[in-house]
C-alpha cells in the first residue's frame, strides 16, 4: 500500500507543497532586504509551511543566512519566551555541540546558562537560565540576533509562530514595549512574526497605539486559488497511478473553498475511495465521511455558542447581508442592532467567522459550515 500523496495536518514541504510563488519571493526579498514582516491569515491556511519553505531556499542559496523558527503555542509566560528565543538561536548558528557550548559563552557574558543535553541528539539540548538574573536585564537576549549575525558575518531571520500569544504574559504591553525598544535598531537581524488569531494580531500590529504599530511589512496570505488545486491534485493522483479530470478536481477544491488544509484531507478522503479511475459519487461519500468524522468536534463548538450567536450563523448561512435590519433581528431572534455587533464580535474571537474583505462575512470552517447546513439547521 502507498503511502497517500496527500498531506495536511503538519508542515508540508517538496512535492507536497503547491503554489504560493508569489509569496515565497516575497518573504525571501523582505528576509534579504532586512525588511520586519508581519503575516497573518486563518489556522490551517498553511503559514508555517510557507516561511518554512520560503527560510529553506533562502538557506540553501546563501550561506551567509540563517533562519531561526521559534513556536510560541505553548509559551506562556515571559521566562519562557527567553529560553526558547535564546535556546533555538543558538541552536541555528551553531553546527556542533561544542560551537554551541562556545556560543554561549560568548555572548551571553552576564551568565552562563545551564546546559542540559542528550548524548546522542543536539535536538534535545536545552538551557536553564536564572530567571531572576534575566528580568533585571534581558538585554543580552533580545539583542542576542543582532550581536551573533554582526560577529560572524550573517543575517539571522527569527520566525516567531503564534506570536499573540504574548497576550498571555502577564504585562503584554510592557514586554512589547520591551521587544520593539530592542528590535527596531537591529540592522543584521530581521523578524517574521505571524499567527492565526487575525482579530488579536490586528490589535498588535495595526493599532496606532500599540508598540509594534507599522514595525513592518504587513502580509495577509489568501487562500490557493481553483486553478492551482486543480493541477496539483490531478498530478498527485497521477504520481500513484490513478487518474482525476480537472473539473473534478475543481469540485474537490470548491467544496473545501479551498481551504488548504481540508482540500488535501478531502483528496485523500477521494483518493483512499478511487481504484482506478475516479468516480463523480465519490466526493459525496468522501464530504459525508468527513463531516460525521468532525460531528462531535462540531457538536460541542455549536452548545459552547449562545443561542443569538447560533441564530446569526443560520441567517448568514441563509444568505442574509443585512444582519442589523428590523427584519432580519426579528426572524432570526437577534435582538437588537447593537447586540447584532457584540455578536459578530464573540464569533470572530472564537475564530468561527471573519470579515474579509470588509463587510463580507464567512464561516471560516468550510466543513463547519456544510455541517451547519445540511446537518445541524436542517428541518424536519
């Protein structure tokens, strides 16, 4: 048995990663130029996987480049924001467990970090740094990019996925302040911050008032366009032997609204039912495979919404644009125009919608939504 040409829940590189052209070249002239760049889109629209491949060919076609990647998902506190930011720079500038034990030393002159690593696998080094000692002055960390790049001739491009979650901090202000008072005069280090949490990541980086306000190139990734999902999943089903047409390729893309991450689940789901030759019934079967494999996850997204909030996902499922009307809070039980606001707001926050372009609303779940539709709002 192959193994399935499509992948999706994890980074996706080679062949298995499609289009994005226009994107790649724009985060690899940004990380050469020096130029602070600030991507934001949906979870699962395939951020990770770009800056990784993007950071990849800008490391294999210069050596003078290094790119660090940092995934603050599970940091939650400022201590442990400096021991993964110092911890995975190092480990990027340095081949070699003795080059990484003479890095640290070298720059980081205040005090020496405990040291703690497997025998057999660099991967698992990780640093003990006395926290106390690091609140007081984290200077030496925050600069660390900077000073190692001017000492051994690099450019170091940090990526820092999940970057909102330094909301979590306990005086997230304060640390931005912090964070920008110290990057914003870095010449040989460029950052790449992103994530998911559009709403939040707006809030950091477009609000006038906020630190990190115009720290630089503001990049929103749009979701594949038909035409390339239709050329890549027809060549992935032609590299084990079965065959697609393009339209029904297309009809696989269209479904999923070509959301990255459920086009490739939905191929796989259509390619596991093709022997041969694909058959139209199949992505039918495939899309209802998908939507009751989902139905508890969606179940309990739905009974953790307020009875309003479920009510609005209905009239904008029905096709309703004027969401504040008289007629529309009346069929619908929404209850007041202003309560019609604080709605869209709590749903965007729970990631369930966004508006984009502005005024246009969407379920950001295409499942989610065929789900709603066709299981969950369905009369009897």
């Amino acid at each position: 048995m192959k193994n399935t040409p499509f992948i999706f829940g994890r980074i996706t590189s080679g062949k298995d990663f499609t289009d994005r052209e226009n994107e790649i070249q724009h985060l690899k002239q940004n990380f050469l130029a020096g130029t602070n760049t600030i991507l934001i889109s949906p979870r699962r629209w395939g951020k990770s996987s770009l800056i990784k491949k993007a950071g990849y060919e800008l490391e294999q076609s210069n050596k003078n480049i290094r790119v660090v990647h940092i995934d603050m998902f599970n940091i939650r506190t400022e201590e442990d924001f400096y021991k993964e930011f110092s911890e995975n720079i190092f480990k990027a500038v340095s081949d070699k467990l003795d080059e990484l034990i003479a890095n640290s030393k070298k720059f980081l002159k205040q005090w020496m970090p405990k040291i703690t690593f497997s025998p057999d696998a660099q991967q698992e080094i990780s640093f003990g740094l006395n926290w106390s000692d690091v609140k007081r002055q984290p200077d030496e960390i925050l600069n660390l990019p900077e000073e190692i790049a001017k000492d051994k001739g690099y450019r170091i491009v940090i990526c820092i996925d999940e970057f909102q979650n330094l909301g979590f901090f306990d005086d997230p202000l304060a640390f931005q302040k912090k964070l920008r008072a110290h990057w914003q005069k870095h010449q040989q280090a460029t950052y790449c911050l992103y994530g998911s949490k559009r709403h939040m990541l707006m809030e950091v980086f477009a609000s006038p008032s906020m630190p990190f306000y115009k720290f630089g190139d503001l990049m929103f990734l749009n979701k594949i366009s038909v035409e390339y999902w239709k050329v890549f999943i027809q060549k992935r089903f032609r590299s084990t032997g079965k065959k697609i047409t393009k339209k029904q390729a297309g009809r696989i893309a269209f479904i999923a609204k070509n959301h990255p991450h459920y086009v490739q689940q939905l191929s796989q789901l259509c390619w596991f039912r093709t022997k041969k030759v694909f058959e139209d019934n199949i992505i039918d079967e495939a899309v209802e495979s998908l939507v009751l494999q989902l139905n508890l996850l969606f179940q309990s997204i739905t009974e953790s919404l307020s009875t309003t909030q479920v009510n609005f996902l209905k009239a904008l499922i029905d096709g309703v644009e004027q969401y504040s009307s008289k007629d529309t809070i009346n069929k619908y039980n929404l209850g007041t125009s202003s309560n019609v606001i604080r709605i869209k707001k709590a749903l965007t926050n729970k990631e369930i919608i966004d508006e984009q372009p502005p005024g246009k609303l969407d379920i950001l779940d295409p499942i989610y939504e065929i789900w709603l539709r066709d299981y969950y709002f369905i009369s009897g």
